[in-house]
C-alpha cells in the first residue's frame, strides 16, 4: 500500500512512520509547513510546526531511508484555523484550533491531495484506532493507553476519512514504549518533549494576541439577575468559567469569588455569578458529523445513551443524545447531561461516545443550567 506519512517532526509521528515502513508499505514523509513566517510560532516542547520540527521530521526520514517533502499549507492554515480562531472568539466562543486543524488540514487538505497524488492512506502519530465492523465499515476507537489516547481531536473524521487513515501506534501500551522504540530505532527525537499549547501564538498570551485582531470596546459586566458590577475592556477576550482578571468594582453579597457565565459581544457585555451556575445540563451542537456511519438511532432521531466528553483531556460523562433538525433540515445534536457539567463554553466541541467507540461530535452552539435562565439578564 502506498504510503503518505505526516511528519510533524515529534516522536510519535516517526515512530509511526517507521512502523509502516517496516510493515512493508510505501511510504513517503511529508511535513506541513502552516506558516510562512515560521519564527511566529512556538519552538521546543510548545510547537509542532516550526523550522525546528522540520528538520527533526527530515532527520527522522533520513534514517527511515523514505523521501521527504515539505508542502506549504499556510494559506490553508490561516483560512481554515487561525482566521476560524478569531472569527470564533469575535463571535463570543471558545473554539478548539487543533480540533480544526484535524479537521480541515491533516485529514481535508492533506488527505484530498494524498489521494490525488495516488497514495492509498495517510499514517500520523494520533494515539487512535480503527476498527472495521462485521460488514467492513470503518469505525473509530479509543487507543489502548486511554492516558494518551487522542481520539477526542480526531472526533471530526468522516466515514470516507477513516477509510483511508492509519493509526500504528493505536495498540501501543505506553508512551514510554514509544520513545523507548524510537531509541532503539536511532531517531534523534526519542527524548523530544510533546507538543502542546497553541501553536500560532508563539508568547502564550491569547488575550492579548486577541487585542491585536479584533476591535475591542470597553463594556458592561453583569451578574446574572442583570446588576451592573463592572466594566471590561473588550467581551470577545473573556472565557467561560473565567475567574481571574474580572475587575470586579462590587464585590458579591456573600463574599465568594465570581466567574464568566456568558459572554455576549453583540451586546457588549460579560455575564458573571457563583461558579454553581457553571454547571450545564444541556447542551445543542451544530456543524455535526459522524466518525464512520451513523447509528440507528441517529438516522430515527430517537434517543440514545452516550458518554460525551468536551476537552482534549477531559473526562467523558454519561448523557443522552437526540438529533433535531432545524429550519434548513441541518442536524442538531441535543445532549442531556445524567449529572450537570462546569464550566462548558459556546465554541468547544463535544466527542460522543458508546464504549471505546467515537460516534461523532458536534460545535457547542449553547450550554444551559436548569436552575438559571440566561434570557432573564439584561
């Protein structure tokens, strides 16, 4: 089978492509070049993209004695992730840029030109597994080190995406195994640090990266019975479940601390309160897809039982799923929450589940308490 290996320039990602070739396919290295101003992004253990991890992704297919290419995708990658990013926050949400830059750049772009160019699947270093059912059909799994398991990001694969997607690290015990196997193997990034944080904000402050990008007023604060308490410099920089960095000029009735319920640019104004209003029981999504083929209960929008999880490294907890659809026939995914929630934010993507097995996802549109009525604040 012909080959195409994303190359990050990490441990996993050579690790994987050295587990293809040795399996006897094909294989081709390719690293993503996501910006064309390479010094704006984070080097060391908080990037994945930099020149650095060029090079180390080239040394890697060097010793693998596999071609290299680099292929520019920053266009791409600011269309899609970094202009989604801000548009995202503009609009008063959370968004997820790795979710997106899965979505839209390793398994849209990259695999889009992979199979016009001939090759059969892309391999990538993802913690993840596919599994075919009886009928052949593709499905994706947690990995088997459920500590690095990354299935979660890759929650926005289609059916077709998955028929063409190889996981090798996917039954591997232990990142330690990894970096053990990658020793034995002399790949230089054995000891590498994992990427992490976001990568096109090479200083960390997404605040005020932020301020740069959009026009930010000064506002309202408010609690949530609608009570001026404060002011803000811009309502696009706050998060929910935000508790620093508030300001706040009338401290609460009964001393304790106040965090972000809501942020509502069009308005102008951040909604805050007890952090026992963080706790949502429901939440819509939208922008819904399904990881392999839909199940039945999906295609008769009826209920079923589910495990939803909501951050990368978050815990999955019980709910039940229905789908509605809205005025343009689009589906959305209603998740009933078994025990209420913190701290879930509009933007962030919710991963369903049912065992190991990843049903789909879906963009939070809105996230409720049943004890608080946001309509109520003014």
């Amino acid at each position: 089978m012909k080959v195409l290996a994303a190359m990050s320039g990490g441990v996993d990602s050579a690790v994987a492509a050295a587990r293809a070739v040795e399996a006897g396919h094909d294989v081709v290295g390719v690293h993503l070049a996501l910006s064309r101003m390479p010094g704006t992004l984070r080097t060391g253990s908080r990037g994945c993209c930099t020149i650095e991890d060029s090079r180390d992704a080239w040394r890697a297919c060097d010793i693998l004695g596999i071609p290299y290419y680099v292929w520019d995708f920053s266009e791409r990658f600011k269309e899609d992730v970094v202009d989604d990013f801000i548009a995202e926050y503009a609009a008063g949400r959370t968004p997820n840029p790795c979710m997106r830059c899965n979505e839209r750049i390793k398994f849209a772009a990259l695999l889009e030109k992979a199979l016009a160019l001939g090759f059969d699947a892309v391999c990538t270093g993802h913690y993840a597994k596919v599994i075919e059912d009886e009928h052949g059909n593709r499905e994706l799994h947690r990995a088997a080190d459920w500590a690095k398991d990354q299935s979660y990001v890759l929650g926005v694969l289609t059916h077709e995406q998955l028929k063409h997607s190889m996981f090798p690290l996917a039954d591997t015990p232990s990142k330690a195994e990894v970096r053990a196997e990658a020793a034995r193997r002399g790949l230089s990034v054995a000891n590498k640090p994992d990427s992490h944080d976001i990568c096109f904000i090479s200083d960390g402050d997404t605040r005020g990266w932020l301020a740069e990008k959009i026009e930010m007023e000064p506002g309202q604060i408010v609690d949530q019975t609608g009570t001026v308490v404060g002011e803000h410099e811009g309502a696009n920089a706050f998060t929910v479940g935000q508790r620093r960095g508030l300001k706040l000029g009338r401290p609460a009735s009964d001393g304790k601390p106040r965090f972000v319920l809501e942020v509502r640019p069009k308005e102008n104004k951040v909604v805050v309160g007890p952090e026992a209003l963080l706790a949502v029981d429901q939440m819509r999504g939208i922008k819904v897809s399904w990881a392999g083929l839909p199940i039945a209960e999906v295609e008769a929008r009826t209920e079923f039982d589910c495990m939803v999880q909501v951050r990368a490294h978050g815990d999955p907890v019980p709910a039940r799923g229905r789908i509605e659809l809205d005025e343009d026939g689009r589906q959305q995914l209603l998740v009933t929450l078994v025990d209420p929630m913190r701290g879930v934010a509009p933007g962030q993507t919710m991963v369903l589940y049912q065992g190991s097995r990843v049903l789909g996802q879906a963009t939070i549109d809105s996230a409720r308490s049943l004890s608080w009525d946001p309509a109520g604040v003014s």
